[in-house]
C-alpha cells in the first residue's frame, strides 16, 4: 500500500488472491479508525498513520 501498488498488484507480488488482500486492507482501515467519510483517501491516511507510528 505504502509503494502506491493497488490490491491486484499486491496480490500478484504475495501470490494470494485479491480477495485476501482486500480483506486485510479492510482490517488495517478498520484498526485505524480509517472511515469511508469523503474527507481523504483512506489508504493515503493509513500509510500516513504507519510512518508517524
């Protein structure tokens, strides 16, 4: 996610199904608090909140 890589190239580089990457994404969105509000993309805020840990 850092590198900007959607989750069909995730899933390609680990060799799992997209659907697993999707559900690890929701998970990590989820564990942040990250909500689908409109105000920012939530994969850039993740990213974000992970470099300032």
């Amino acid at each position: 996610m850092a590198e900007g890589r959607s989750n069909g190239e995730i899933a390609r580089g680990l060799y799992v199904t997209e659907a697993a990457v999707n559900k690890h994404v929701s998970s990590i969105l989820q564990k942040l608090d990250l909500r689908l509000d409109g105000q920012g993309h939530r994969r850039v805020l993740a990213v974000l909140a992970y470099l300032r840990a």
